[in-house]
C-alpha cells in the first residue's frame, strides 16, 4: 500500500498522521524482576516488598530468568533478532515511588532489536524498533481523607516489565488501536502476560504528529508524546483529539518539529482531551549508564532455539489454519487463539474427530462455562481433550443424545471420569435395538389409547405427546430418531 | 595484655581455656570507655554496643556446653557503620541516616555471626566513606592512635584507630578506592581489599557499585586471613560476588598457620609512576628498605612503567562519583532518616532533605557524579573514562602475567594533620593516587606496616596481586611479619 493513499485531506490541508508506540507490559513471573517477592498485582500496601524492591540501603538486584526467557520469547513472536549480549542500564530520575532514585532499565543493548507485527489481517505490518526489559515503579496514593498527606504503596515496585517500542509506522488512530491488541493477543496466547489494561498491566504511550503535504514541500508539526490512555478507546479517544488539535494549531501557527521540538501530554478520560504535562525544555536527563550490579547477560543460542519451540505458530497464522483446517467461522476461530492451551486443548480434541466444529462448540460453550464458573485456566480443566472428542463422538455415533451428553459432560468436568465410563456406569447409552424399542412403543401405545385415537383423527400434537411418552418410558435413552420411525409405522398401521 | 594481643592470639587462649570471651570483649570495652574519657578520644567508634558482653557470656556458655563447633566463637571484630547488621543503627556517619536501623545483615556480618564473632560496635568513617581522613564525619574525625593531632586515614578510619588503638582486634572497613589501605597504612596496620568479588557487597552501603569491597584491617596477615575465609564465597544475593575457593585461608580458618612465601624467584614489578623523583623523603626510605629486603630473600624486583595508572586518580574520581549520585538517589527523605521539616511541596522537600542531610563531599561528589553523567558531557567524561578503565585493565593485567605483584608505597605521605586537608578537595584525593588503581582492576590488594617515620608515623607498602591472590598477598606479608616486620 502506497504511502499517498493513507494520506487525508481537511480543509484544503493533505496530512498523513503518523503514530509510533511505547507498549509497556508487565510478566506474569512468579517472582518480581531482581528479587523473590512474589509478583501479583494488588494485595494490601506495601505487603509483598523486601529490601532489595524497597532500595533500602545495602541491598541489590539479582535478575530474574524468567524475565529474561519472557522477553526472548516476545521478541521471537515479534521477528525480533535477539541479541547475544545484552545488559542492564540506570534510568535515572526522582519520584516518591521510585525508592532507588533510578529505574533498573536497558539503555544501548536491548534485548531484542527489530521485527515486525501484521495488522489488518496481514495487509499492514508495523515495525519493532526494541523490546527491552525493566522494573515497574510503586504507586502514589492521594487519599481523599487525608488531604495534606500522600501514601506509596511498593507493592508494584520491581514488578518485571517489558517495553515493546514501534517504528512510527501506524497512519490512523484505528491502526495504532489494532498494534495494541495485535501485542496484547500475542502476550496472552504465549501467556507472557494477561495485559490487562485495567490493572495496568498492559499501558500504552503514543508518539503523534502530522505531515503536511503542501505540493512538493513537506512539513512536521510538532512530536506529542500521549501519556495515560488506559483503554483502547482512550488511545483512540487520544489520537483523534490530538489528531484535530495538532491540525488546528498547524492552521494557526505553523509550528514545526525543527522549531518546537517534543512535547509531553496526557489524555483526560473525562474530557477526552489531552493536556500539557512537559515542554522539550523540561525533558529529564535520565543521566544512564550501565548498571554495577548486574552482570551483562550473554544469550546462548540453545536458550534462544528451546525457547523459539515454545513460540510454535503464532495467532493470526494459527487463526487463519484453524478457520481453513476446521471449517471454523472467523469468531470461533478467534476465541480458540485466544491462548495457546486453549487452542492446544481443540487442536487435540479435533485431532481425529469426526466433527471438529461440534468440538469447538463444547469448547466455546460448556468447557468455557466451566472454566469460568470455578474461575480457572484450561490447563487445569479435569477432562483432557480426548475425554472431550470421545464425548462428542458419542453423540454422533448415537450412542447418547444431545441432551445426556450434557449431563455426561457436568460429571466428567467434575470427576475426570472418562465419557465411557460415566455411560456405562449410570447405563445411559442409546436404546437402538429394534426388539427393545417395539416393546417401549407397545407399552405407551396401550398405555394411551386417547392419544392413539386422537393421531388416527388427524391430531398431528398427539404424535409429539407419544413421543415424548417413549422418551420418558425409556428415560431419555431411546434413539429419537429410531423410535420416531417405529411409533409411526406402529400408529400407521404397519 | 588483651587488648594488645592478635585475633589469632585471642582465638589460641579462648582454645586453651586461658581466657575467656567475655574477658576479651570487657577488655575492649573497658578500653574503650578509658579512651572516651580522654581530651582528645580516638574517635574509633560511633556506637559500641552495650550488649556485646552479654553476647560474649552467651558465647562462653556455648563453649562450655561443648558447642563451640563455630571457628571463631566468641571473637570481637569492629564493623565500619556502612556494613548493615540486623537490629543495629546504621549512618554512615551521616545526618540523612539518622534514626535508621538495619532491618538485615549483610552477607559478610551473617558469615561472621554464623562462625561466632561478636560485633563490637559501629566504626567511625567519612561520610558515606567519601574521603581519605575520616573529617567529614557527622559524629567528628577520628583520630591516629599514634598521634592524635593526626588523621587515622580514611574512609575506614574509625577502624583502622580501633584496631591500632587497642580498641578492637581486627575490624571490618571498606574500600572503593584505598578506604583500607590508607588507613592501615596511617595507622600501620596490615589492611587487605580483596578482589572485587572475593566478599559479598550484599548489606554494604553502595558508594560505587563497581569498585565497592568490604576489606579487612588486623594486626597480623593471619588475622586478615582467618576473617577473610569465614566472610568469602559465592553469594546468590549479589551477582557481582564469584564463587573461587581459598583453600590457604580456609586452612588457617581451620587452625592451621598461615604458611610464609619463599621470595626466591618471586617476581616484582615497581611501577616507576609510582615512585616519582619527588616522593617524600621519609615514604621513599621506607619503601627504598622494603626493597632491599625484598631482593635480599630472593625475588626479582624491577623497575616498570605502566603510564595507565597516571590516570587512575582522574578516572576513578569520574567513575565513583557517577555511581555515587546514582547510589546515593535513594536518601530523599520519603522513607527513612533525615526528612526537612517545613518543606512547601515535596522538590522543595528533596531539595531541603538533601541540603540538610549529606555533608559538603557528598554534595560536591554527587554534583560531579551528576554531571559527568549529563548529556553533553556523558561522552568527555564517563564514556572516556570507562574506556580508558578498560585499558587499565588490559595494561595493569599484561604486567601480572609476568609478575606476580605489583608493589608500590600505600600513600605518598604518612599521616597528615587533622584539619590540613579538609578545605583542599583536590590534595585530599592524591592521598589515593596509589591505591584506586586496584579497585579500578577489580584486584587484590594489601597494605602492610613497613616502618616509622622518624616521628614515629607508621609508613606502608601495598603490595597488589592478581585476580583472587588473596592467599599470595597474606602470605607474603607473612614472610614480613616472620622476618622484617617487627625490626
């Protein structure tokens, strides 16, 4: 696609809006980045620290590997080359919930460097500049109550973070919305993180400006960083306000990137508007160098194949096979991707089924019900996957119907009981011998003579209530499809 | 009498049964408040701590039980108020950290507690252990036992004065560029900043990260030898700690003697940048007769010249200072010590906090260590220095192949008035014009007490090995002690 084509016009102004992003994503590492306190989110202030996450005097980092492994393993998903040595640097700057007075980052040798993430169902791809791993910061609590006092909780402090920095590739606030999910998909599926934008733990900065096209001549108006976009409406909500605001400045004042340079804004949710927090002027010198304490990191190229076999398939390739291997419509398809055991977990199930679709309807339906209700993950659902296919085929083999395949499935979720062995167990396999099923019909037929003369008349809801009869009769496990003929030539006669 | 006697000797007579733990450390204490009456005290400590008999009763008790499995029961040792020991305040002989109490030991204090030691108190020290003269102290300076209108050195002067004032048999000190040895030197004692590496800097007040070690300061290099094999080892919380056994040490931990190194074929290199034309007479003397004595049992020593170390003071003065005002972020007044009283908005209490809180060298250091590291000057200033750190390395490291210690004078003077110094930054800092090159290399490095001065100012000569020669460096101080140390 031509750069030309994304351009817009306004006015009489041609502008293309051109967005690049800082996706800040915290780990879900069972301890924080450089000490063993364990890393959850929340839990009472200031609970879960030690005096290495609290920078008491004395104490130092020691870097957690599977930090380093999470990091490895999103730069694979991104296409990024991972570097062979790579190291810890000081950003340093102060604030009250920053206890060492300097954030343990990477400066010059990021982790991984380069790659690429498809939007737009592969019509677009934006660039990864660097992923780079750090430490979150606590947080500040101002507390109506207390007006002339403010709180910090360390809770969130050295909690493992990556950084994912894109080329400023994105041309609508619609595309930067779309990098941001492609990212958060990508981290859910590898379970690298839950990203979860509510708790912080995917956050989003943008860096917006425009070119303008007047005939040949080109201008840039000035870079706004946008802070504080806590939802995927916000960041669009943002890139929009900013997107006419930067319009309507260039229409007044004509100022440029060479003349203004970059500015600092945060989004306001309420007013969906972005305020100035920060001129070039006031921009800090984080003053980096490399961090003493810790050792640079030399990356073996086994660790980097071992971990590039957990990547596998990623999700918009996985989704696209899905949809095409199983007949799956677009959604389904997606929900399934939505992890990489989730997907597993159908991909097994499928495996030699008779009827893939059917199997991701159980899945999307009754195993997610589950796994909801008692919140917890697919890994630790009680039936593996064949139980689920075995489940499935019975029903299409006849063996039980529909409706008792649910009871069948409430007991194996509960027990992990194989399907077979619940249907044995309670005898509810199908009634489809001939022999068995005449003697039902007969026994209902004499039981309602009523309903029988009733059918004769021409009262075709009698069949239905005879039917049902034999149903009930045979407690559910009669073959309907079996009994319906047989009542039918009984009632008529043949 | 006790106070006057070695670790080691201290450690024979509590085997022996001839002496008691809580004699020893009553001995020290008592010591020390007869010295605290004095006009002019030593200054050594900033907080002898009352329960220490106590601990040494305890101590005895075991010993009776037949618990006394731990090698170095019942034995005091004095720790400089930047080693974190769980329970205790800590300073570093600093305003900001008033009212601050460890909540941890530091890797070195829980070793030492685990093979029995009692700590004994807090050790006086410039603040933050930045200077050479143990001036910019909150609590005063500390002064030289063996003339006390004199500084003890620093930063470690509090210990060096309590160990060559009888006031502790061996001490706890750190380094980052000569913070032991200037002492030992001053106070002429043996002093030893073992490699960066050999100890853990877990639980030691980071002043700069990557030249920080805890050292050693004693009356023998056995002494140095036993605390250093109780304290070394790999330690999981510090990844810059290496995990290189000392089997010497580990021996004379165990009891037996710290064994003395044949000089014959020992091979020396004087770095000629280190014995300048105009080295003070008395220093020259010293260092000229160590020499001598050397070359007389056998080994080789030859004159080099390793220009590099002309820029070790320049580069370690950038390095430590940019590590420093990193380090030092951490005291603003928001969670412990000092916080300014009456601050509008809380940069005015940084501001406030800050100004109040750290002395005159600590600003000044952290100022530089700021600027060093600003952009525009990043590149002049760090960059250059780290490059030229690397070449220090290479150069110092392209000598020790060929020889195994580098030997120079500890410091171009003996001990200096208290006062004479401390409005002159500039001559403060080429007091560490021999030693910071060693912390630059990431080496081993010992001080040894060569002589007097003609007013019986001790004089000393460091000899530097390499990487994890901890061993060679006690040992060959040793074989001076055995031989020449004590003429």
């Amino acid at each position: 696609m031509s750069a030309s084509s994304l351009n817009r016009t306004l006015d009489g102004i041609e502008y293309e809006i051109v967005v690049g992003c800082e996706v800040h994503v915290q780990l879900l590492t069972k301890t924080k980045a450089f000490c063993a306190c364990e890393n959850r989110f929340g839990g009472i202030p200031n609970s879960r620290v030690c005096p290495v996450c609290l920078g008491l005097p004395g104490a130092l980092p020691v870097v957690s590997a599977a930090l380093v492994e999470g990091a490895i393993i999103t730069g694979l998903a991104l296409g990024s080359r991972v570097a062979e040595i790579t190291k810890f640097d000081r950003k340093n700057y102060v604030y009250p919930d920053l206890p060492k007075g300097y954030q343990i980052s990477q400066y010059d040798l990021p982790i991984c460097v380069g790659g690429a993430l498809e939007i737009a169902e592969g019509a677009r791809a934006v660039g990864i500049t660097r992923v780079h791993m750090e430490e979150d910061a606590g947080k500040s609590l101002h507390l109506e109550e207390a007006a002339n006092a403010s709180y910090v909780d360390f809770n969130r402090c050295g909690t493992p973070l990556l950084e994912i920095v894109s080329e400023p590739d994105m041309r609508s606030p619609e595309e930067a919305v779309a990098f941001v999910e492609g990212i958060r998909e990508i981290m859910r599926y590898l379970e690298i993180s839950d990203c979860n934008m509510e708790e912080g733990s995917l956050r989003c900065d943008a860096n917006v400006n425009l070119r303008i096209h007047e005939g040949e001549k080109l201008f840039a108006t000035p870079i706004v960083e946008i802070k504080n976009m806590n939802s995927f409406r916000a960041i669009r909500a943002a890139l929009e306000f900013e997107t006419d605001r930067q319009l309507a400045e260039w229409r007044s004042e004509r100022l440029t990137l060479e003349a203004v340079g970059k500015s600092t804004r945060g989004f306001n949710d309420e007013t969906g508007e972005t305020v100035l927090q920060r001129t070039k002027e006031a921009a800090s010198d984080y003053r980096y160098f490399p961090e003493p304490d810790l050792r640079p990191i030399e990356i073996g190229r086994e660790l980097v194949e071992k971990l590039r076999s957990r990547v596998g398939e990623l999700p918009a390739a996985k989704r696209e096979r899905l949809k095409a291997q199983y007949g799956l419509s677009d959604f389904d398809a997606q929900t399934l991707v939505s992890s990489k055991a989730m997907s597993g977990y159908f991909e097994e199930a499928a495996s030699g089924s008779r009827d893939p679709k059917k199997i991701a309807n159980w899945i999307l339906t009754e195993v997610r019900g589950v796994l909801n209700d008692r919140g917890i993950e697919i890994t630790s659902f009680a039936s593996p996957p064949e139980h689920l296919r075995e489940l499935v085929d019975s029903i299409e083999s006849g063996i039980i119907s529909g409706k008792i395949a649910k009871d069948v499935f409430a007991e194996m979720a509960a027990s992990g009981k194989r399907p077979s062995e619940i249907i044995r167990e309670r005898g509810l396999s199908q009634i489809a011998d001939e022999g068995e099923l005449r003697r039902v019909v007969e026994s209902v037929i004499a039981a309602n003579e009523k309903s029988v003369t009733d059918y004769r008349a021409g009262r075709d809801h009698a069949l239905k209530y005879l039917m049902g009869q034999v149903m009930k009769e045979s407690r559910g496990r009669a073959n309907p499809i079996a009994a319906a003929r047989l009542l039918e030539e009984r009632l008529n006669g043949r | 009498m006790i106070t006057e006697l070695s670790l080691s000797e201290l450690r024979g007579g509590l085997r022996r049964g001839e002496l008691t733990s809580a004699e020893i450390v009553s001995a020290f204490r008592d010591a020390y408040l007869a010295d605290a009456k004095k006009e002019e005290p030593l200054g050594a400590y900033v907080e002898f701590f009352d329960d220490s008999v106590a601990l040494a009763e305890r101590a005895d008790e075991a010993r009776r039980a037949g618990e006394a499995d731990a090698p170095l029961l019942g034995l005091p040792i004095a720790v400089k108020d930047n080693i974190l020991v769980k329970g205790r305040a800590l300073t570093c002989a600093s305003r900001m950290l008033r009212g601050f109490t460890a909540p941890y030991s530091s890797t070195v204090i829980d070793r030492l507690l685990a093979a029995g030691m009692i700590p004994l108190g807090r050790t006086n020290m410039d603040e933050f252990a930045m200077g050479s003269s143990c001036e910019y102290s909150c609590y005063g300076p500390a002064r030289n036992p063996a003339d006390r209108t004199r500084t003890p050195g620093g930063s470690s002067g509090g210990s060096a004065a309590a160990v060559a004032g009888g006031l502790a048999p061996v001490a706890l000190g750190s380094e980052t560029g000569g913070s032991v040895r200037l002492p030992a030197s001053f106070c002429g004692l043996y002093g030893l900043k073992p490699s960066y590496g050999s100890l853990s800097r877990y639980g030691l007040v980071a002043f700069g990260s990557s030249l920080d070690q805890i050292g050693l300061l004693g009356r023998s290099p056995e002494d140095l030898a036993v605390v250093f094999a109780a304290a070394a080892g790999r330690d999981p919380r510090d990844e810059t700690s290496a995990a290189t056994d000392f089997p010497a040490a580990r021996a004379v931990l165990d009891g037996a003697e710290l064994p003395a190194r044949d000089f014959r074929g020992l091979k020396i290199a004087v770095p000629r940048e280190f014995v300048p034309e105009g080295l003070e007479a008395e220093v020259s003397a010293v260092f000229d007769r160590f020499v001598r004595w050397a070359r007389s049992r056998g080994a080789f020593v030859e004159i080099i010249d390793l220009p590099i170390l002309e820029a070790s003071v320049a580069i370690y003065y950038i390095l430590a200072a940019a590590e420093a005002s990193s380090n030092l972020a951490r005291y603003d007044g928001v969670r412990y010590g000092l916080r300014a009283k009456e601050a509008g908005t809380l940069f005015e209490m940084y501001e406030r906090t800050r100004s109040e809180g750290f002395g005159e060298e600590v600003r000044r250091r952290i100022l530089i260590g700021n600027f060093v590291l600003s952009s525009g000057y990043y590149d002049a200033y760090y960059k250059k220095a780290q490059a030229v750190r690397a070449l220090l390395l290479r150069e110092v490291a392209r000598v020790l192949a060929e020889h195994e210690l580098i030997l120079s004078p500890t410091a171009p003077t003996p001990a200096f008035k208290l006062g004479s110094k401390v409005r002159d930054p500039l001559a403060m800092y080429l007091s560490d014009v021999y030693t910071t090159f060693a912390n630059l290399a990431l080496l081993p490095s010992l001080s040894l007490p060569a002589g007097l001065s003609r007013e019986g100012l001790p004089i000393g000569v460091q000899l530097t090995g390499r990487r994890f020669a901890e061993e060679t460096l006690l040992s060959c101080a040793e074989t001076w002690r055995r031989e020449g140390g004590g003429g």
